[in-house]
C-alpha cells in the first residue's frame, strides 16, 4: 500500500521533471539523446557529471574545454586524441551533435547560467576596459579578442559562465589553485645567468621555460647550478590592494559583457 503509493509519488515527480525540462529547453530532444547518450558512452571515463576522476579533466569545468568551439568538440570526440581519448565515429554524427550539444549544458550547470551573470553587471564596462588595456596593464599577459600578450590564457570567454564573485577571487587571489603549466621558476646557470620563466616542460634532463616576452629558453639540467621552484604564476598578487572595489567590479563587468559579445569567436 505504502510502496503503491511512493511509486505513484515517483511517477508523478518524474512527469513534473520531465515537463519542466520540456518546457525549459526548446532543444529539449537534444537535451534527452545527449544525456542518454553521454551515460552510455562517455560517463564510464568522465564520470556522470563530466566531471571526471583522477584520470581524465573535468569536461564541464575546465577552461581549455569551455572554450573550445563546438566544431573542435565534434572534432575531438570522432577522432579521439593522442592522450586517450577514444574515437567516437562509429556512434554518428547525430549522436556526436548530441553529447557535445549535452557537454555544453553540463558546463552551463556547473557555473550559473548566462541570465544570471548578465544580472551580475553593474559596473562600468568601459571603464573596465580603460583598466584592463591601461592602467592594470592585464593585457600584456592576457588577450582579449586577439589584442594582448600571450604568455597567459586568453580571457576571451572567461567571464562567459562564471559568476562575478569568482572572477573577482580569480584576479585577487589567484594561484588558488596554481595550475602546474603556470608555475614560475628561476634557475641558475653555471655562467651565473638567472632565469626566471613559466615553467612549460621538465623531464629528467631538460626544462623549457618561457619568458615573460614568449620566447623559449630550453635548458639542460646539467648546465644549472640552481632550481628554484615557486607556488606562483606571473599574476601579480596584489590587485586587491592595488585596485580600488569599483575599479575592480567595472574589470570584472567588462570581462563578462566581453565574453558575452565573443560568443562566436574570432
Ligand atoms: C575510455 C575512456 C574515455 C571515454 C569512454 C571517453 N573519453 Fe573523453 N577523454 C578521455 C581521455 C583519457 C581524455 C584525455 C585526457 C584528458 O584530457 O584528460 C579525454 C578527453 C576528452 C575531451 C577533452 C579534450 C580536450 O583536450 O579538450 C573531451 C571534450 C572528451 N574527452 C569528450 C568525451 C565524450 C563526449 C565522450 C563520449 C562520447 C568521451 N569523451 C568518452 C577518455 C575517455
Ligand atoms: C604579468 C602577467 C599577468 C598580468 C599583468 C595579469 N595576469 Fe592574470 N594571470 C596570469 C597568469 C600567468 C595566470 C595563471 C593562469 C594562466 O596562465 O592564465 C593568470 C590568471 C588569471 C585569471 C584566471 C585564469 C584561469 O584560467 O583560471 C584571470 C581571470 C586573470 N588572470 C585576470 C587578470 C586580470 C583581470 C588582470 C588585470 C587586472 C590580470 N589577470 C593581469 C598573468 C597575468
């Protein structure tokens, strides 16, 4: 009797779910194949949320894949990659269209939605823009929309699907965490030359460090008297301090209205 009653609870919210995901996605279809199909394909390695384990990056936050085009995902998930992602061609380009078209739900989840960061925007964009390009000079590392330096991510699509908050923790607290391909090391050389560049690559031998300017400096470890290894990236720590909150809020406005226009990309 108790049982008869839970199922018929379970039915009903089912229904009531179902309908709303009717109403809320015009794509609804696509919504539905894609996540049945992303169970059955792609969960096994990427976990259920997209997550993902110890194994494989976490599809639905990880920047590098946010902000992969839709063709690239296509791309990627027909013809697998090199680090071992398998190749998916054999299910179809229909049911590909469908686990990238669910990949990019999955990433609007687990950030708020774009509604909500357009609600966030209450700074001053221009001004904003005056200080990224001016005064906080956070284009010499990072571009926007192919004008800036390279040696850091391009925030193009940064503020895309993140809250304001995080962005604001991003610029005045970063390295929390420190990405390992970000990290700052000097070294010394046996001439007495001191190095100080992003670390981009180590073996037993060798590591390559790339200066501030882009370039290269690939050096033997056999050739250095010194390593020293930092817990930062070249983000300047102290924007915080450096920056007033207003200045800081229209910076975190522009990168979000930025992100919104650079929708389609270059
Ligand atoms: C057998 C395990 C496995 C399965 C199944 C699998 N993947 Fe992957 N996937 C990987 C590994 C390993 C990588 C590469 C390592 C990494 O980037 O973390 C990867 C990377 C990716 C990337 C990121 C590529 C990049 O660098 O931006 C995407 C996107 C992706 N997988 C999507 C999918 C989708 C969609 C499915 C289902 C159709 C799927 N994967 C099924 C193991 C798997
Ligand atoms: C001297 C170089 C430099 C300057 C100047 C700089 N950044 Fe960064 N920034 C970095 C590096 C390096 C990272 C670490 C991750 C990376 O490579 O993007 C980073 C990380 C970030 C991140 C997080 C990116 C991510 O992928 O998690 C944001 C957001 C950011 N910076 C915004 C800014 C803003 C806004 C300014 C100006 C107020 C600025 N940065 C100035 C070098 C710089």
């Amino acid at each position: 009797m108790l049982g008869h009653r839970v199922a018929r609870l379970i039915l009903c919210t089912t229904f009531v779910v179902v309908g709303t995901l009717w109403k809320a996605h015009g794509q609804r279809d696509d919504h539905i194949q894609g996540s049945q199909r992303f169970m059955e394909y792609c969960a096994g390695c990427h976990g259920a949320d997209g997550k993902g384990g110890d194994k494989v990056v976490s599809l639905a936050t990880t920047l590098s894949v946010m902000t992969r085009s839709d063709a690239e995902l296509i791309r990627i998930v027909h013809d697998g990659t090199t680090e071992g992602m398998p190749p998916f061609a054999q299910i179809g380009d229909a049911n590909i269209r469908a686990v990238v078209h669910y990949l990019r739900i999955i990433e609007g989840k687990s950030a708020p939605t774009s509604t909500s960061a357009e609600a966030a925007v209450t700074g001053d964009v221009n001004a904003g823009r005056a200080l990224y390009f001016g005064k906080a000079q956070c284009s010499t590392c990072h571009m926007i929309k192919g004008n800036g330096g390279f040696i850091a991510s391009d925030l193009t699509t940064y503020g895309r699907s993140r809250p304001a908050d995080a962005i604001l923790q991003a610029i005045t607290t970063p390295n929390t965490p420190l990405a390992p391909s970000s990290r700052v090391v000097s070294v010394t050389t046996r001439t007495g030359l001191r190095l100080t560049g992003v670390l981009r690559y180590e073996d037993n031998f060798s590591l390559a460090l790339q200066m501030e300017d882009g370039r290269y400096h690939l050096l033997a470890r056999s050739d250095l008297t010194d390593v020293h290894y930092t817990d930062h990236s070249l983000m300047p720590p102290d924007y915080g301090t450096r920056l007033t909150s207003k200045e800081l809020n229209d910076l975190v406005s522009f990168l979000i209205v930025t992100s919104r226009s650079g929708r389609r990309g270059r």
